[in-house]
C-alpha cells in the first residue's frame, strides 16, 4: 500500500530528488526573489494545464503498447538479439517521436518495458535528444534552413555511431 | 413623459443591454468552446495533437476489440499519473524556475566573447544547460550568436542543447532508473565535446570554413 508520504515525495530516490529539488528551490527562490518565485509557479502551472491531456495520453499510450505489442516482437526488433542494427533502429525511432520529455519518455519507458533492451531504451534517449524531429520547426524560425540541415547532418549519423557504441558497451 | 414611461424606457434599455452583453457572452464562450478548449485538450503543437489523438484512437479500438486489455491499460496509465502527479508538476516547476531566473543578456554576451576551441567546447556545454523547449531556448542561442559568437559556437551549442538537455534530467529521473539518466548525460557529454572539437577543425579547413560561416 503506497503511503501518502511516497505520493507526494515519490517512493524511489530519483522522484524525491526532484521534488524535493523543487520545494528547496522555490524556498531559496520565495526567499530571495518572491516576484520571480511567483512568475515561475505561474508558469509552471499554466504549462502543466496545457499539458494535462497530453501527459494523460502519453502514459495511457506507454500502456497500451505493452498491453497491445508483444514483447516478444519488441525484443526481436529492438532487444539486444537484433544486433547492432535494432539498438541504431532504435536510436533513430527515438529522433522520430515528438513532443517533449513529458510525453516522449513514457512511452519510450512502455517500449523499455515491453521487452526492449537497456541498450535500446539508452539509443532511443540519446536519439530523442540528439535528433529532435519535433525541434525542427522551431529551428526554422530562428535560424537559416542550412543551419537546421546542418544540425540534423550532424546528430543523425552521431546517432547512429552512439547507439553502435551503446550497443557493444551495454 | 411620466415617470412611468421613463422608467419603461429605462427597463427597456436595461433590457437592450442585457441582450447584448449576453450576446457578447455567447460569442466568447463560442470561441472559447471551438479553440481554447480544443487546444487544451488535444493540444496546441501537432507534436502534442499527435500524441493525443494516437491514445484516443488505440483506446477506442482497445475498447472495441479487446475491452478487458482497454481497461487494465487505462487503468495501469491513470495509476502511473497518480504516482508520477508531484514528480511531473516538480519537474515543470524546476524548468519554469530555471527559465526565468536565467540571466539571459549575461549569458548571450559572456558567449559572444569567448573565442578558439575552448570557446565552442564551452558553447555546446552551456547549450546543454538551457532549460526548457526550443520555443524559449533557440531565441537565447540565436541572441548569442547576434552578439558575436562564431557560427560553429552557435551550432555547438544548438547540439548541446539537444543532446545533453540538463533539463530533461528531473522527467529522466521520474520514467527511468538514476544510472541510465546518469549515462545518458555522460554520453551526451562527451558527444558534444567530440563534436565541437570536429566542428572547429573543420571550420578551419577551406571548404569547412565556407560551409560553417553566417550567410550574407
């Protein structure tokens, strides 16, 4: 039975961490610049309305794949009995998803679940980051196409090399 | 004219605005109900559209294929948001916290001096440390690049932001155990160094250096 106190603080050390992380860095932050502490948890709890639904769906997502996918299927693709090649198949599926972390890593932890390997769950982070499919528009809107063509240039075949790597090190 | 058909008039007024405020009410909520609460629940950004309406089409062929999978899944997904609630909402306090305490100006002007090799290692070290979404981080690098800094600095630090990304850490740390977190950030950084480093050398080779320059 999950005790209130593992609710609100999370019951593993990473979420307490960060909530903890939190409650001390608005303490310091209501202390020092209360006009700013005040902006901040406005904002912050203006993005999480707007992001509700989608962290909702996400985590229902995350679900359902490995409710829906057979783990069985995830391994053979995406486990470490694929090789190399499902740990860089891996890494660019995770360049392809969109939206940010909140959504993203749900569903990359429902793959990891499903029965994908560490090796792939690690490509598919490192993917997420280094290729961003989803970043792409907003880099069209500060900077010249050769720029964004320039960044993807770059961070796909580093994609690739690192998953390669995290493949052999894994 | 009486004070009875003054205070007519007077009702009929009163009754001539209430109309149209009441219309102007249902104008707003109109609009209200076919954007604002379209947007808040199926989202703003086609990122987030597509998510939303990826569950709400596997969940409704869950429903109609395979009920008791639907409803174990639905309820496997609302338990995690229960656990996850104050992980979540402390993670997007921590980032809006960071984005408005950042010292921008400083930050873009400090950038734009720094020069050589270390200067675009340094670049995508930092780029790895701004918090928040493209939207609120791409104008901060496009302002370190307006303040001088050379063109592979900006690109090393648009590659930092990306795969390092300091501020996906506190999500990190609610979806995966602390040592993948950890080696996902270890990786990271070592890839943008390496990959800094690459982007100065070549920046120094004739056709590198055309390639990685601001265009006219």
């Amino acid at each position: 039975m999950t005790s209130l106190l593992d609710l609100v603080v999370g019951s593993g050390p990473g979420q307490r961490v960060v909530v903890l992380g939190a409650i001390a860095l608005y303490g310091y932050l209501f202390a020092t610049r209360p006009g700013d502490a005040t902006a901040a948890v406005r904002n912050g709890l203006v993005l999480f309305g707007r992001l509700f639904t989608l962290i909702i769906a996400a985590l229902l997502l995350a679900s359902a794949v490995e409710t829906l996918v057979p783990a069985a299927a995830i391994r053979g693709v995406l486990g470490e009995a694929a090789g190399p090649g499902g740990t860089v198949l891996s890494g660019l599926l995770g360049g392809t998803l969109p939206g940010g972390p909140y959504a993203v890593y749900p569903l990359i932890s429902g793959v990891g679940a499903a029965g994908a390997g560490v090796g792939a769950v690690l490509a598919m982070l490192i993917g997420y980051g280094a290729i961003g499919v989803g970043r792409v528009p907003y880099g069209l809107v500060f900077f010249d196409t050769k720029t964004v063509a320039l960044r993807l240039a770059i961070a796909v075949p580093a994609t690739v090399v690192v998953s390669v790597g995290v493949f052999l090190l894994v | 004219m009486t004070v009875r058909e003054w205070l007519a008039g007077r009702a009929a007024q009163g009754r001539a605005v209430g109309r149209a405020v009441r219309r102007q009410l249902g104008r707003a909520l109109t609009e209200i109900d076919r954007t604002d609460v379209f947007n808040l629940l199926v989202g703003r950004q086609w990122g987030q559209r597509v998510v939303v309406l990826s569950a709400v089409a596997v969940f409704t062929w869950l429903v109609l294929t395979d009920p008791t999978a639907a409803r174990e899944s639905a309820a496997s997904g609302i338990g995690t948001f229960g656990r996850m609630f104050t992980l979540i909402l402390a993670s997007l306090l921590i980032a809006s916290a960071l984005e408005t305490v950042l010292p921008r100006d400083a930050l873009a002007d400090w950038l734009g001096e720094a020069a050589g090799p270390k200067g675009v290692v340094l670049a995508g070290l930092l780029g790895g440390l701004l918090p928040g979404g493209p939207y609120g981080t791409y104008p901060i690098i496009r302002g370190v690049a307006d303040r001088g800094a050379s063109y592979p600095a900006m690109l090393a630090m648009l590659i930092g932001y990306s795969v390092i990304g300091l501020g996906r850490v506190p999500f990190g740390l609610a979806f995966f155990d602390a040592w993948i977190v950890l080696a996902r950030v270890v990786i990271a950084v070592v890839v943008t160094i390496i990959l800094a480093l690459l982007l100065y050398a070549l920046a120094g080779t004739e056709r590198g250096g055309r390639v990685l320059a601001f265009e006219e």
